[in-house]
C-alpha cells in the first residue's frame, strides 16, 4: 500500500501569493519558499530548473492546459528564501497538481520547504502530524 499524502484544506491553496497583478487577461503572481536551511548554489539551480522544468512540462504535454504564457522567473533574496513568478491565463486548473508534486518531492528529497506562501504542506514536521493525526493550526509568525 502506498504511503498518501494528507493535507488540509488551507495547505492546498497555492492562491495566497505574495503579490497578484492582472493585466490584459494574464495574471501574474509571486510566491515565497522558505526552505529548513540554505540552500546550496547546486540546490539553488536544481530548484530553479525544477521550476522552469515545471513550465515546459505544462506547456509542451498539453496535460494541464495552456494557461502558463511565459517562463516563471525565480530569485533567492536570502539563501533560505525562494521567489518564483508565473504568468498565466488563469490560476486554476490541473497544473497545481503537478506543481505541489514538485514541490513536495524537492521538499522531501532535496531540502525541507518550511513554508510555501503561508501553507506549510511541504514542511516534513507538519506532515508527520498530520499523518499521526496531529495538526498545530497555531498562527504562522
């Protein structure tokens, strides 16, 4: 039997960017990563061609629709902290799947993602709360 994920319903909402535009039907929108630990400069590139690697996956498939209009673009500010931007024709649809997928194994493979936004599905100690029926709904600091 496979191990499944648990996530509450407040982690599953990736439309809590840290800043959200819409111009000309394309919205654009920032979120933020905090990771357990700095990342290494070989982190750093894994991270940002996994996301770029996100975008062509959902682009050239044609699994998850055409809403993404241009590569994201992604910036560690501090060597804890990721900032990744897409531009897309809408914010719904399959492709978040295929995200959160992404960001859960580099969370679990590579190194811990404390926060995405303000959810912390990808944060390891939340998730084995969750999955030992425990959950800290405590405010984020």
């Amino acid at each position: 039997m496979t191990d499944r994920r648990k996530y509450a319903a407040a982690d599953l909402d990736v439309r809590s960017a840290i800043r959200q535009v819409e111009e000309d039907g394309v919205t654009t929108h920032t979120h933020v990563v905090i990771f357990a630990r700095p990342l290494l400069p070989a982190e750093r590139d894994l991270f940002s061609r996994m996301v770029v690697g996100f975008y062509y996956a959902v682009h050239f498939s044609g699994l998850f629709g055409n809403n993404l209009v241009t590569e994201p673009t992604i910036e560690f500010p501090e060597p804890a902290r990721a900032r990744y931007t897409l531009r897309q024709r809408g914010v719904s649809g399959p492709w978040k799947d295929l995200l959160f997928a992404m960001l859960a194994n580099f969370s679990r493979n590579i190194v811990a993602i404390l926060r995405h936004d303000d959810s912390r599905a990808f944060d390891p100690a939340h998730q084995l709360a969750l999955r030992e029926g425990v959950s800290d709904r405590s405010p984020s600091v």
